[in-house]
C-alpha cells in the first residue's frame, strides 16, 4: 500500500482502548514516505475531527472543505493526537490536504512535543 504524505485516508479503531478513538474516522497521512520502507507495517498519522470543542487551537489545524480534500465540512487535524497505527487499520482514499497544511500539521507536532 503506497501512501503519500498529505493523503487522507480511513482508519478504523473501533476495537481501541477506551481513551482511543473508538470508530472508524479520517486521519492525514503525517509520515514522510522516504522515512519507512514501504513494507514497514505501520503509518504516522493525525486524526480529523468535525469537533471544534476537541481542537485545541494552537496545537489543530483547520481544514475547509475542498474538491481535493473531499471534506464536506470544516475539519481540524488535531496535531496534538499524533499517531502510529498499522496499516491494516487503513482505507487509502484519493483525498488530499494542501502542502502548506501538511508543513502547518508537522509544525504543530513539533511544537506538540517539544521540539518548537
């Protein structure tokens, strides 16, 4: 399964833990594709949500609704909720965010986890 940067994608973590996102929810692909071999098992990712009360608004993204992104509300990448999930947990879709988004995301988890 070859994933690019930017791209959204479907992941299901309906049998998570109990603090974890317990549905089946998009997320944008955060890793940098020359990172991992493609046969690596896993994938970084950040959640979207619809939630603006889950966005903490230094550490979200907001994500309006494009023909490229295929949202059909405002989303925000919560930056703050970065993760590694396998890739059997995950549906490609042809969806994509704008670079400058994707570089806002990784900024912001940067900043999320010290390094900013």
């Amino acid at each position: 399964m070859m994933l690019r940067p930017g791209q959204l994608v479907l992941v299901d973590w309906r049998d998570a833990l109990p603090k974890d996102p317990n549905k089946r929810r998009p997320a944008v692909v955060v890793e940098d594709s020359d990172l991992f071999d493609p046969s690596y098992p896993n994938l970084i990712l950040v959640p979207l949500t619809d939630d603006a009360d889950l966005a903490i608004a230094d550490l979200a993204v907001e994500i309006p609704p494009t023909s490229e992104n295929g949202c059909t509300k405002t989303c925000f990448a919560l930056s703050h909720h970065v993760t590694t999930t396998s890739k059997r947990r995950i549906t490609p879709t042809d969806s994509h965010i704008g670079a400058s988004q994707l570089t806002e995301i990784r900024r912001r988890i940067a900043q999320a986890i010290g390094l900013e």
